[in-house]
C-alpha cells in the first residue's frame, strides 16, 4: 500500500511523478484537465483510505465542492505560477495545502531579457524580415554591441537579479531599483529612484510583482524620463505598463524599441485573438507570455511542486505553502530517538485551542519532545513530536484524541 495516491493532470512534467513516487506516492497521471464532476469521481477512485493530492496547471478548477466532496484530499499541488483556479480561502479553511512553483522559471526569463537586450540592439526583427521579403540590408547604421551599455532592471528579486549576472557577463553595466534593500550582485549599483534609474539606463527592464503600487508605474511621465533611443523591456506583468503610451514613446522615436511578453489583456485560451495597440509596430518584440515557457521551467516545476508536496506528506512542512502557514522543522525528535512520531494538527485559530490539545497529552502522561506552532488569522498549524513510533497505540491515540476535539480541522500521525 503507498503512503499516499496523488492524480496528476495536464501533462505535468515527468519529473514529479519520479519525485512523488521517491515520497511512496502512487501516480496517475491524465495528459488533460478534467471538469468538476470528473475529478471528484476519479479522486474517490483511490482505493483504500490513504491521502491524496491532485495536480493540476491552468485548466482544472479546485472548486469548493471538489474540496467538499473529497475529505482525504490533503494538499494541492498548482505546477505553474498562478492559484487563481483554486478555491484557496476554503482550501485554507479545510486544511488542505496548496504548493505552487514561483521560482521555477527564473533563469528561463532572464535568457530571454537577454536574447531580447540583443536582438532590440541589433535590429534583428527589421533586418530579418527585410531579408524574408528579398532585401538586403546590410547597414550598420543604428546597430550597436550591448558590451558597455547600461541596464536598469526595475525589481532586483529572482529574475531581476539572474539578469544582472547574465547582462554583467556580457559586459553590460547594471544599475537597479527596487523598493526593499536587495544585495547587489557582481558590480551591479542599486539606485535611490525610479527616476536615475530611467535617466541613466540604455535598457530598462521590469521585472515587479503585479501590486498596486507596481500597476502602471511605466506610464507617459516615466517613459518620457527614459533616455532617448533606449529600449524597454516588459516581461513581469502586463498593467505595469501603459501600453498606449508606451505605443506614443515608440510611434515618436523617443524609444528606439521595446520588447513585450505580458499584456494588460491576454487571450484565454490559444484560439481567441491576440489583441494590442503595439501590434504592427517592427521595432516591438512581441511573445505570448512565453518568458518562462521553456522545457527545463516545466522539469523545474514538476520537482519544485513534487518536493513540496513529498515534504508536507513526510515531515508536515508547509515552506512555501500558498494555504497553510509556514512551519519547516526538520525532525528533531528522530535525531535524538530510534522510536518517535509527528502529530501534524491544523485548528482554528481559536483562544484555548493549544491547552486543549496540550491537555489531552498531559493527561495520557506521554512527554512532549518538540512542538512548533505558526498561524494565519483563521487557522493554526501544530506539529507535536513525540518520544514514541506511530505504530505505538498509545500515539495513535492521542491523534484520534486530538482529531476529534471541535477545534480541530485535520489532524496527521507522522513517522519521524
Ligand atoms: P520576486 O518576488 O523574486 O522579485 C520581485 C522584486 O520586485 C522584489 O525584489 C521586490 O522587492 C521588487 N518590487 C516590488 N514592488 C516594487 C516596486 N514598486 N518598485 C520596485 N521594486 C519592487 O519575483 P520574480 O520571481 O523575480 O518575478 C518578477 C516578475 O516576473 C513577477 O511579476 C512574475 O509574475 C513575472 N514572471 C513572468 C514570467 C513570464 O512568463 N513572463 C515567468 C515568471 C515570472
């Protein structure tokens, strides 16, 4: 019997049925999304009473009524960036963790805003398609090395900072801005404001979460602080940039080019049109949010979501968690003990809800070797490791104790 079924959906990369199933997690995987009824039917087709998780990307809804109708549905794994098709709030309040994979695709989108810091330098796209239709233009003028050019990167996080490393390696000089102190990297130079660093930059790409004070910070003001004839790059969020000015800055020659992944509007699906007041313009790049489209972000993304998920099954961690608050503790009743076990209880987070649980241990007269607790403002995460294995019936229980106390909303007996 596996120690848990997980159903993985929409072609999930390869990789997270290898690591799942280092986890002792027994996989199907379906190459497509399944609808509301669907997925709760082949989530009550696991046999036996083990846990279950699904994964899903875009496409599959976790609704509040899959979560209803699936009580041994213990966590969610998203294999993309966004949660938007998952009932959080409810996952949340039924204990069920979600994991997603933020991080997977940095190094995939900085190689991009390099390729592109290269190809807007070099006319690439006009020059190309003029060779398409028969013509030759073989003229340097307007075409330049980036070597020696600057870059100013708008949020020095992940992708930001990756992208400092490559463009240095280029021989590019960094500037950057970010609100929140960032370590430069290599020679890198953090800036005080937005303003020096659209002042002093040959290119300036954004890479900002999508915030309210990050919504249309590149509007008509900022562009026209840019230096003339320099690029701009937008591969974060589509309304961090006002696409209609930054059509004017381009129409009048104040920029000599940008390059554009994310939209304002994006099309649902492949089969609706593509709409921008940037189509049309031959010194725009245009890609369809590709930036961390690359095969390695997909094989990062299977692992990065699997590890979570095998971690929360084995040890109860919820770093990185989207639902659950984080607790990380790496077994510290196993490193002292042949024989110890994890009680992993989730509650609301309710006044007493601890000395009710602390109550129900004292009582029994087994000794409480480690405890941690986080919380959000509805639900509280314990994990309670104890001196004795999981097979012991006396831990089991405690968690059957623990279990069915009110306040209790999911409850796990771990072995350490
Ligand atoms: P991150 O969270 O690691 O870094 C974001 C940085 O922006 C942080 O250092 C933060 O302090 C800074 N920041 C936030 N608000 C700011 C403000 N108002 N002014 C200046 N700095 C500010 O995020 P990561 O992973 O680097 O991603 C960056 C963006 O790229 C995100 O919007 C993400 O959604 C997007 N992205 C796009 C992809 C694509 O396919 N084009 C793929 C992956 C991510």
């Amino acid at each position: 019997m596996p120690r848990a079924y997980a159903l993985l959906l929409e072609n999930v990369h390869a990789s997270a049925t290898e690591v799942l199933g280092e986890h002792d997690v027994e996989v199907r995987a379906l190459p497509k999304g399944l609808k509301e009824d669907e997925l709760i039917a082949a989530l009550s087709d696991f046999p036996g009473d083990e846990p279950c998780m699904v994964g899903i990307r875009s496409k599959t809804h976790i609704t509040p009524r899959v979560l209803e109708s699936v009580p041994r549905l213990m966590a969610v794994g998203a294999f993309c960036i966004g949660t938007d098709q998952i009932a959080l709030d409810e996952a949340r309040r039924r204990g069920v963790a979600v994991f997603n994979a933020p991080f997977s695709s940095t190094r995939s989108v900085a190689e991009l805003v390099i390729a592109e810091v290269v190809i807007l330098s070099r006319q690439i796209f006009s020059r190309s398609k003029a060779a398409h239709e028969g013509r030759w233009d073989k003229s340097a003028a307007g075409a330049h090395e980036v070597r020696g050019k600057t870059l100013g990167i708008i949020g020095y996080g992940h992708i930001g900072s990756q992208a400092s490393i490559l463009a240095e390696a280029l021989g590019m000089r960094v500037l950057f801005y970010d609100i929140d102190k960032r370590l430069p990297l290599g020679n890198a130079t953090s800036v005080s404001s937005l303003a020096e660093l659209l002042g002093s930059s040959d290119f300036v790409s954004l890479h900002v979460p999508d915030t309210e004070l990050t919504r249309g910070m590149i509007g008509a003001a900022e562009l026209a602080q840019m230096r003339s004839g320099a690029f701009l790059l937008n591969l974060s969020r589509g309304k961090v940039v006002d696409i209609p000015a930054l059509r004017d800055a381009l129409v009048s020659g104040h920029l000599a080019g940008a390059a554009v992944d994310v939209y304002p509007r994006e099309p649902a699906s492949t089969k609706d049109p593509f709409e921008s007041e940037l189509r049309g313009l031959d010194n725009v790049i245009l890609t369809p949010h590709i930036g961390g489209s690359t095969q390695e972000a997909q094989a990062n993304i299977g692992r990065e979501v699997a590890h979570a998920l095998g971690h929360y099954l084995d040890q109860g961690s919820t770093l990185g968690c989207v639902t659950l608050p984080p607790l990380d503790l790496s077994s510290p009743a196993s490193s002292r003990r042949a024989e110890a076990s994890r009680i992993v209880n989730v509650h609301h987070n309710v006044p007493g809800v601890l000395s009710a649980i602390n109550r129900v241990i004292a009582e029994s007269g087994v000794n409480i070797v480690g405890q941690a607790l986080a919380t959000t403002d509805d639900v509280g995460l314990l994990f309670i490791d104890l001196p004795l294995s999981r097979d012991d019936q006396q831990v089991q229980t405690l968690e059957s104790a623990i279990s069915s106390l009110t306040t209790s909303v999911r409850t796990r007996l771990l072995r350490l």
